[in-house]
C-alpha cells in the first residue's frame, strides 16, 4: 500500500488517496503505522475518500486510531495533497467533508509562487465563554481547554496537560489542553493533544481555540458591533494565523468566517505491506 506523509507546522500525518475504497484498516492498524517506533509515524492518519457533492471526503483519525473529529492542521494537509496530486484543481476553491460538516480551503501563493500557505475555512462558534479568568472551553471541530500562562516554555505540558485531559468531573470525554501566553505581537502556544496523548508541535483546531479565546478574555463588554480580528500565534516549529469575524449577542460570544492559515509540506512517499 502507499502512503505519503505531509507535515503542517510540524503537525504529521499518514494520508492516503481511498477513492477506490482499498484502505480497509482498523484502529490497531492505523494505531500501529501512525507509532513512531514500529511503524511509519504521526500525529494522525487521513483518507481521502469520494463523497457526492464534495470534491472528497476527509476521513481522520488519530494516533491511537480514534475517530469522528476535525483536524485543522490534518485538513490543511489533506487539500495540499489534493492538489499535488491533482485530485482538485488548485485554482479553486475546494469543498470537503468531515465529520458530518463541510469544510472550504484555496491555497494561497506567495508573490514568487515559491511557498503556499493553505487556508482552511472553519465552522462557525455561535457561542463560547469563559471557564474562569484564564480559562476557556469550547468546540472548533474538537473540544479543547485553552489556558493563558506566564513563562510557558517552564510548563510540563506532558504532566499538566494530561491532568485536564483524563478530568473525568469536568471533562467525562477528554479534550486537548492547549497553553496559552501573550507576547508583544504575537500568541504562542503549546499544546497536549487528546489521542496522540502527547505534546504536538501544533494543533490547528487547538490554534482557532487559542485565538477565539484570546479575544473572548480581552473582550470589551462596551463593544458590541461586528468586528473582523486577524491573530497570529506561533507554534513549536511556524506561525500560523486566525481570521475571524466576532460578534455579541445576549451575552455570548460568536464567531464566523473562520479561517485557519498556515504551511504545508510533502515529507515523503512509502510504500508498506500491511501484516
């Protein structure tokens, strides 16, 4: 079987083109390729497959074989790899489903047409609030805790992280952990992710929760018109950046137009027998 590995930020994933359904693999398998002992290793594991009225569907799952969620960084990925194999044609905009919900992504050329940034339409939040005076829950595909932090390269991501996640009182399903600390112009965070159950070097849904929290605790409850906010947020390994459109009603706070945007890279392309 052949796979390719494509990186963003530093976010890994195995993906495979399933168009013609030959990609039967169970959780212990998917499991095993993604180990980064054993088998190929990642973040996540992705199939493309055909679904009518889309240009295909992303199928995602992640390290531990555990299914049914949105990966920002995995979608981003996944419309890169369209297009390199000319599944979708690059100059338009390009229509995926996942995990029962559509999804929108272009690619984005720079000015020398060397480097290309893929930008992933988002669901919109149509509310979210604060959990205490630094931390935050919501969903942006995938549910994450976002915490703001002073000094966060002194945090035990891996220790802490791991608390939140396995809170069985406040979170009987698990969530990511995503830490959270303002510099002079820009966000930087670090994130424990849920099914990798480690630190990653990125999480896309984990950096549109980052940025929408981020406005919700600088929020000025005098300000009620819509308001279009562009956030950058520096990863382990790249910066990526959040635009969204936010607004106030009866006392929540929503976002639409949300974009995540961001590198992507082709690893390499292998090829295995499954045993």
């Amino acid at each position: 079987m052949r796979f390719y590995k494509y990186h963003g930020a530093g976010n890994d994933f195995i993906i495979a083109d399933n168009r013609n359904n030959t990609y039967l693999l169970d959780n212990k398998t998917i499991a095993k390729l993604c180990d980064r002992h054993i088998g190929i290793g990642a973040d996540g594991l992705i199939l493309l497959n055909n679904k009518k009225g889309y240009d295909f569907e992303m199928l995602y799952y992640n390290a531990d074989g555990s299914s049914d969620m949105m990966c920002g960084n995995g979608g981003r990925c996944l419309v890169g790899f369209a297009i390199d194999m000319k599944i979708v044609n690059a100059d338009n905009i390009i229509h995926f489903y996942c995990a029962g919900k559509d999804y929108s992504a272009e690619l984005m050329r720079s000015k020398e047409g060397k480097e290309a940034n893929i930008r992933l339409k988002m669901q919109d939040i149509n509310n979210y609030g604060k959990i205490s005076q630094e931390e935050y829950f919501l969903n942006t595909g995938t549910y994450h805790f976002v915490k703001f932090v002073k000094d966060i390269e002194k945090i035990d991501v891996i220790t802490e992280g791991r608390k939140i996640r396995y809170d069985k009182q406040y979170y009987p399903n698990g969530t990511n952990v995503n830490f959270v600390e303002k510099t002079d112009n820009k966000l930087i965070i670090r994130t424990y992710e849920k099914g990798v159950e480690d630190e990653t070097l990125a999480c896309g849904t984990g950096i549109v929760a980052a940025a929408l929290a981020y406005y919700a605790h600088n929020y000025n409850s005098q300000h009620k018109k819509e308001e279009k906010i562009k956030i950058s947020i520096r990863a382990k390994i790249a910066e990526l950046e959040v635009e969204f459109t936010a607004s106030y009603n009866e006392g929540l706070l929503s976002a639409k137009d949300i974009y995540l945007i961001g590198p992507y890279s082709f690893v390499a392309s292998i090829d295995i027998d499954i045993k």
